[in-house]
C-alpha cells in the first residue's frame, strides 16, 4: 500500500512539473509575441513621429513660399517691386526648406525603410529646386513640382500603411 502511495505521489509530482514546464513554455511564447507587437508598435511610434517631423521641419521654412502660392492661385499676386520682393522671398524660403529636407536624419529604427525614405525626401527637395526655377521665370507654374512631391507623398503613405497608419497628404500639410 505504501508502494501505491509513493508511486501515486511521484506520479502527481511529474505531473504537476510537467504542466508546470507547459505553462512556462506557453508565457514565453506570449512574451516573444507580446515583444513582437510592442515592436511593431515601436515602429508605428516612429514611423509616425518621423512623419510628422517632415512636415515640422519644412512648415518652419517655407511660410513665404505658401504665402505667394495662396496669392497666386487667389489671382492677388502684387505687381512691380512687391512682387519681385514677395518673389524674392518664396525662392528663399523654397531653398531653406530644401536644405532642411535634405538634413532630415531617418532615425535608426527606421533603417528597414530607409531606402524609400531616403527616396521620398529626395523628391520632396527635388520639387522645392523646381519651386526655386520657377520662380525665376515671369510666371511660375507649379505644377511639375506638386507632381514631384505627390511622388514623396505616394512612397511616405506605402510606408505608413503597410505598417497599419492612416495614409496622409504631407502636401497639403506644409501647403498651409
């Protein structure tokens, strides 16, 4: 009976470590995931803050270049002296926010994109010299330069959806 007994207990004990190992094999499975998200999310974090730090960056540049756009679609662009200063202003403008698109560092967590990063920031400092050539001529015309920039916008977006975000207009953002 004492035989039954202790082969009994052994059985309950082997039993018990062995759901025991299950259970811890199961929560580091959950943690390897749960890290995975957290990953993701990481990613999502910085992919966003990284996003939004473009548009920071060119919409503290380029308030002379929008001003004289938002007069010319209006039709109440200036004549004479103003409009060669207003003119004068929008070009510098267009090079500062140039030469801040073109510091933009893509953080290193970002590293898997940073090749399509790098293009999009390409375009978007493409589009602002074209801005700059344009206006030096008697009447800009922007529109190869916003179809350059929509160019950046179409990459940013692939980036931001494919890992979960809502697609933006990063246009319409430093346009304002």
């Amino acid at each position: 009976m004492k035989k039954i007994t202790i082969l009994g207990l052994s059985a309950a004990l082997l039993l018990a470590a062995c759901g025991n190992e299950q259970s811890t094999d199961t929560t580091e499975t959950t943690s390897g995931s749960a890290t995975m998200e957290s990953g993701k999310e990481s990613i999502k974090s910085q992919l966003m803050q990284f996003y939004l730090s473009v548009s920071k960056e060119i919409n503290s540049e380029d308030a002379p270049l929008n001003y004289f756009e938002i007069a010319q679609a209006e039709e109440a662009l200036p004549s004479g002296e103003e409009l060669s200063e207003m003119k004068e202003a929008a070009a510098a403008a267009a090079e500062q926010a140039k030469q801040a698109v073109e510091a933009i560092e893509v953080p290193e967590s970002l590293n898997d994109y940073q090749e399509e990063i790098d293009g999009a920031l390409a375009s978007i400092a493409t589009s602002y010299e074209m801005k700059i050539e344009e206006l030096g001529k008697e009447t800009a015309d922007f529109q190869a330069a916003a179809e350059k920039f929509a160019e950046a916008d179409e990459a940013l977006n692939e980036l931001l959806e494919e890992n979960g975000l809502v697609a933006s207009n990063l246009y319409n953002e430093v346009s304002q």
